[in-house]
C-alpha cells in the first residue's frame, strides 16, 4: 500500500525509513524542509501538506510531538480530514494524551476512516534500528491490516485495548522510565558522595534485580557527562504532564511522578531541557555537590 508520513523529526525520520527499506512508497510532509530533502533523496515523495499527503495514500502515519500538533495536522486547515478517504486508515504514532485520541478518532470515524493510536519506546536508537515497542490501541481488525507496516519499524506490536489504550500504556511507561531514571540519579549520587566509583557499582548492580533497560542504556551515558538527546527532557516532561493528567481525571494518585516531573522542571528553568532525560541525574549532583563520572566524584 502506498503510506504517508507527517513528522520527521528525531524519530519519525528513521522510522520512514525504515520503511522505505522495507520496499513501501511513501509520501512523506514536515513542516522542517531538511528532513523531507532527505527523505526524498532516500526513495520517498515530497507532500506539500498533511492534505495533500492523506489524498495521495491509503495508510498515513503521524509521528508529531504532542496533541496540539496532532490535533492540527490532522483535523486543522489542510490537516489530514481534508483530503483523507474514506476506507483509509490513520496511524498515529506520538504520544499524546489518550483523550485526544479518542477526539481525532471520533472526528475522522465521521469521514469513514478508520485510526489507531500506536506510540513507540526505545528512542532513537531503536527507532534507527527498527526495534521499536509499539503500543496500540484500536480496533482488532484494524491492527491486523497494519501489523505489518508496525513491523517494519519495531520488533513487537500489541494491542492494549480501544482507541486511546496505546497512549494509556505509552504512559505507564514513561512512568516507570522517569522513576528508573530518577532512582539510578539518587543511588549513584549516593555512591559518589561515600567515595564509590560509580562504574564499579553500576558493573556489580547492573545483572542483579536492580538491572534494567534503562540503568544499561543510560548509566553508561552519565558516566560520561553525555546528554546528548535520545530524548529530551521537554518531551518527558509532557509525557509526565499527560500521565498526570490523565491520573487526575481518573482518580489515581501517581505521587512519583509528580516529584520527578518536578525535578525535570526544575532542569528546564536552568536551561537544559534539550538535554536526554537521563540528564536528570543532575538535579541529584546540584543537590550533593558531586558529579557522577568515571572514577568517582568530579
């Protein structure tokens, strides 16, 4: 089927791709110039709005950054709903809150269009190496028809559940990612600042209970003071906006999450919201007077 692609950003980029690779045509639009260059010189074809992109494909996946944006992009001036048919489908591939979801769904439902929400983990790495997770919610039928094109650019798929079940479970785990971060800050502070070198602690810890994805992928990077984005901390900040969010307006106490989303917003007042979010640690050095390197405290 022909695809189209609206976002080519950090992770929607590679994800094209990806697919791209994986022998599809695609029709690809951002409002950024260099990515779509890009794109085209790789295979694809240049839209000149998420419009003109829905009218010219079957399948058309959105990768945008939060609700506003796909709210726009798809139900805006020129957005998607304009030039969509009917029979078609929208994947929309952000993460944004899952009330928002479930609104642009009810929108294109009306156009006889059909969408499933299926944000990603694993940055982007994974996102250049096609092994994404991808949560989706949606409609049974509907998922079978894009499994395949989800594979092209992560490793599983599953679904959680009704339209808006995919952001729910994308929320659960950037929770969990905040807390992990947050938790591997505090130990390795406190390791430091006893006069342990953090390396030695994170190479005896990390094949214990208290290893994970997360403490691999990222202790490696703050013993190097590396903050280079895989992900940013403005975006987990709007992760952790819209899981509050959503726990507020279903009754569920997440008093973690509200303590960690305030140390974030306290790393974008000084300035480093651009930083990856396992730059967080520096909130914790801030506080201990430390930094957590190589060979113990600098």
């Amino acid at each position: 089927m022909d695809i189209g692609f609206i976002g080519l950003g950090i992770m929607g980029k590679p994800m094209a791709k990806n697919l791209l690779k994986a022998g599809y045509k695609l029709v690809v639009y951002d409002i950024v110039e260099a990515p779509v260059k890009e794109l085209v010189a790789a295979g694809a074809t240049a839209g000149s709005s998420p419009k003109d992109v829905a009218s010219r494909t079957e399948l058309i996946v959105t990768m945008l950054p939060n609700s506003p944006h796909v709210k726009e992009a798809v139900l805006g001036k020129d957005g998607v709903i304009d030039g969509v048919k009917p029979g078609c489908i929208l994947v929309d591939m952000s993460s944004i809150a899952p009330l928002a979801s479930q609104q642009v769904a009810a929108e294109l439902a009306k156009k006889g269009v059909e969408m499933i929400d299926a944000p990603v983990s694993g940055g982007e790495p994974k996102a250049i190496e096609g092994t994404l997770a991808i949560m989706v919610g949606g409609k049974q039928a509907v998922f079978e028809k894009v499994k395949d094109v989800l594979l092209k650019m992560g490793s599983s798929a599953v679904l959680c559940g009704d339209i808006g079940a995919g952001n729910v479970t994308k929320l659960a785990n950037q929770v969990i990612v905040a807390l992990n971060i947050a938790a591997m800050s505090e130990a390795f502070v406190l390791a430091v600042k006893a006069g342990v070198d953090p390396e030695r602690v994170f190479d005896a810890i990390k094949g214990g209970l208290a290893g994970s994805t997360v403490l691999n992928a990222k202790a490696p990077m703050v013993l190097q003071g590396n903050y280079k984005p895989g992900f940013r901390i403005e975006l987990h900040i709007k992760d952790l906006q819209n899981a509050l969010d959503t726990a507020h307006e279903n009754g569920t106490p997440i008093p973690l999450t509200s303590q960690v989303m305030e140390m974030m917003q306290a790393l974008k007042v000084a300035g480093k919201q651009r930083d990856d979010h396992g730059g967080l640690i520096q909130f914790y050095e801030g506080l201990a007077g430390v930094k957590v390197r190589k060979g113990g405290a600098q």
